[in-house]
C-alpha cells in the first residue's frame, strides 16, 4: 500500500499543500512580471494609436477612373491573336458596324500580332473583345473559362474606334473562388487536426490582422516612431495570439517571456542593421511609390517594422514548442533535477534551431525568387550580390530574424524549467519498493522518455484500480 501511494504521488493524483503553495507563489510571480508588461504595452498602444487622417498623402488610386469608364467583370469564352490595330478597331461583338468599318479601314499587316479574349460579362450583354497585356499573355496566358476583370473603355467620352485604342483592356484575373476554397479547406484541417484550439488559433489570426491593418500601418502613415510601433504592436499580437490559442497558464506565460525576449532582441538587432546597411528601399518600385506619397513615411521605419514582424511567427512558434517540451519532460520525470530538465530540454531546442534556421532562409528565399533570378541573371560577384541593394533586405532580415530565434530558445527554456520545478510536485524518491529505477537518473532524452514510459506501464498493470484517479490527478495538475 506503502508503494501505491509512493507512486501516486509521482503521477500527480494527489498535489501536496506544499505544492499548491509553490505552483500559486510561481504563477504569482509571473503574473507581477507579466501583468506590468501587458499595462505598459496597452498604454503605449493609446499613446501611439492613429488619428486616421490622411492629411498630406497623395497616393493616386489606380482604380480610380474617369467619368464612363468602369471596371467590369466576365467570363473567357474564346481567345485569338489579331493584328493589333485590326482588334482594337472592334468595340466588341455586341456593337455591329463600328468594328466592321474599322477593320476594313486598316491595311493588312500593319503593327504586330495581340491577343484578345472575348469575354462575356458577368454583367450580362454580349461578349466583348479584351486585349490581353502582352507581358500576361506571354507568360501565364488566358484560356476559355477565365474569370478576368477588365476596363471598360466602351462608354467614355470621346472613345471612338477610330481612335486604334482598345475599348476592353485587362486588368487582372478574378482569383476570389480558389481563394476562398484554399481558405475554407485551411479552416477545416486546422480545426480538424487541432479542434478547438485550432479556432480560437484562427480567431486569434484575425485580430493579429486588425491590430495590423488599424494600428501599425496607419501609425507609420502618420509618421509615429517605427521602432515602438513595431514593439508595441507586435507584443500586442503576441499576448492575444498565445493566451486566445493555448489558454491562461503558466506554461503559455512562459512561452510568452521568451516571445517578449526575442523580440526585444530582434527589434535591438533590426533598429542596428537598418541603420548601419543604410536599407533605404533603393531598387524598389514600392518604396519609391511611399516615398513620393507622404513626407511623413519613413522607408527605414517601413523596413525596420518589416523585419521585426516579419519573425513573429516563427519565433512564437519556437517558444511555445519549448515551454510545452520541458512540462512533458517534466511530466515523463518528476523528480529530475532543474540542471537535468534544462539539458533534455534543450536537446530538442538544438533540433529545433537547426531546424527553423534554414525554414527561415528558404521562405525568404521563395518569396525574393524573381528578384534573385533576375540578380542571378546579372552575372555578378557572389558578395556584391548579396550586399546588393536588391538581396541585403532579404540578408539582413534572415539573420536578425534567426539571432533572435535562436536567442529566444534558452532564455524559454531557463523560464520554463524554473517555473515548472516551482510549480509542479516533487517526487521523493528514484526508486520503489522493488528496486526498480525512475527515469530522472537518465541522461538521454530519448532514453528519458522509453524509461519513464516503461515505469508507468509497470505501474498500470500492478495497480490498476488507481488508472482513473491518476488520470483526473494529471488533468488538474495541466489545469
């Protein structure tokens, strides 16, 4: 009876007043570390907030059009390559005489070939004759069924076919269908595979997006510090994000000190690089579209934000993957001391870096693609290529990103070996009463884990009337 309640103990069945006393002081202290944190960071928030006025911006809207000329929308119904100026003579198959009597107007085989699609209007109407951009139908090219939106020329004033200007012209294609079933078909796995921490991940996507889209970008419109709004929103998204998914515990209070760590280091790192490589956005049609926009906008300020947030995911990633690590190690075996936790755990930290390190390279690397082959294109030294004004971006935001990451790692691991030794119970000894070792004097983790799995199936077949008690111990001690 003296060994079932030895091993009782060890499985969590039963926590000790001793230990509840040590878990609530451990979550006491984390709460006055992290509760001041959280009023610091809303009060800089307000402090920061937009007034969203656009006062001295002046951004052309492209699809802003002049009276008669609408944008519309249709289906591809047959694609053909025409004589350029015989095409755009036709305003479409709907108006009869007008394209006839151009066409016949022009003589054979002048100008080059084009690519039309008729086209039927969502709309409804005829079809009509839309010229393809050349570099789109070079490249991707139309086909019948398309969805595509399109410039309607047709009804503005002093549009004429005589005129050899299109009366249709391509915009771009109509991508909202496969977009949407890629989104839906997103939801449903994640909420499949992960249930409802998966929705209340996904919710949590969605404010992190508002805080984007109503915070950070108007507040570097405006011309707010760059450095605090990428800190303070992005701390922000990450208190919101962790707590909605994982819930309130300690565990997901530890992931969110290494969160906060790394990114102050990575804001410390980005503040340093932007500055000292001089990234001013030369090269980029973007930046220089902001820069002719608004004094207010700082093209820096908008690298150095990007850098910043850029990392956000998978440094959460990393911290709540190494807080939940050293509670199962825990979990596997109680009674190993913080030093033993802290190696085990960080055996899988060091999988973990070498890991993400190169995810973070290739997703930079897959969405500069174009860029790097148009650099690669230019036949230039490996260094002057990477310094370049076109790749140093993507560079700098690589390492700073990955020396954060990798910073993050041991710091999540120290708070979280130290808060799970405070919190959980103790065992009291290593072995039972059969001599039989625990699985804290192994210093494998792999090993760890087999032995303390071998412990506990030994200890269900000898006591198995106390499986249900030991299960409910486990479920209140994760609460």
């Amino acid at each position: 009876m003296g060994a079932g309640h030895s091993h009782a103990s060890l499985d969590h069945s039963e926590p000790t007043p001793q230990a509840m006393a040590a878990r609530s002081k451990a979550n006491r202290i984390l709460a006055a570390v992290l509760i001041p944190l959280a009023l610091l960071t809303l009060a800089g928030m307000a402090a920061l907030w937009p007034s969203g006025s656009k006062d001295g911006v002046s951004l052309a809207n492209p699809y802003s059009t002049a009276p008669g000329v609408t944008f519309d929308t249709g289906t591809i119904q047959n694609v053909v390559t025409e004589n350029c100026m015989q095409g755009t003579s036709q305003r479409g198959t709907g108006q009869q005489g007008t394209g006839q009597q151009g066409s016949a107007q022009q003589p054979p085989g002048q100008g080059s070939d084009c690519t039309f699609a008729f086209t039927e209007p969502d709309k409804g109407g005829s079809p009509v004759k839309v010229v393809i951009n050349p570099d789109v139908a070079s490249s991707h090219g139309v086909k019948p069924g398309d969805q595509i939106r399109y410039l309607n020329l047709s009804n503005a004033q002093g549009a004429t076919g005589s005129q050899g200007s299109p009366a249709y012209i391509f915009v771009d294609f109509v991508r909202t269908l496969p977009i949407v079933l890629l989104a839906v078909l997103y939801a449903v796995v994640v909420i499949a595979v992960a249930r409802w921490r998966g929705l209340r991940a996904l919710i949590g996507l969605v404010g992190a997006y508002f805080v984007l889209a109503n915070f950070l970008l108007p507040g570097l419109v405006e011309g707010k510090p760059p450095l605090l709004l990428a800190l303070v929103g992005s701390t922000v998204i990450m208190i919101g994000v962790l707590y909605f998914a994982h819930g309130f515990s300690a565990r997901t209070s530890t992931a969110l000190l290494g969160t906060i760590f790394g990114l102050a280091i990575t804001a410390l790192l980005a503040a340093w690089a932007t500055n000292a490589a001089n990234l001013a956005g030369v090269g980029s049609h973007d930046a220089a579209t902001l820069v002719n926009t608004s004094h207010n906008i700082s093209i820096s300020g908008v690298i150095l934000c990007g850098l910043i947030i850029s990392g956000l995911g998978v440094l959460n990633d990393v911290t709540i993957t190494q807080s939940s690590a050293v509670w199962e190690l825990y979990e596997l075996a109680p009674a190993s001391s913080a030093r033993k936790l802290f190696t085990s755990a960080m055996r899988i930290g060091r999988d973990h870096i070498a890991s993400t390190v190169y995810t973070i390279a290739f997703a930079y690397a897959g969405a500069a693609l174009p860029i790097l082959t148009i650099v690669m294109l230019y036949d230039r030294p490996l260094m002057d290529t990477l310094t370049s004004a076109e790749l140093s971006e993507e560079v700098i935001r690589t390492l700073v990103g990955s020396i954060g990451l990798v910073l993050a790692i041991p710091v999540t691991t120290l708070i979280a070996v130290l808060v799970v030794k405070a919190t959980g119970i103790k065992a009291t000894g290593v072995t039972d009463d059969a001599g039989h070792g625990h699985a804290d004097d192994v210093e494998d983790t792999g090993a760890l884990a087999a032995a303390a799995l071998e412990e506990r199936s030994r200890r269900a077949a000898v006591e198995p009337a106390q499986e249900p008690a030991t299960r409910r111990g486990r479920r209140a001690d994760r609460a």
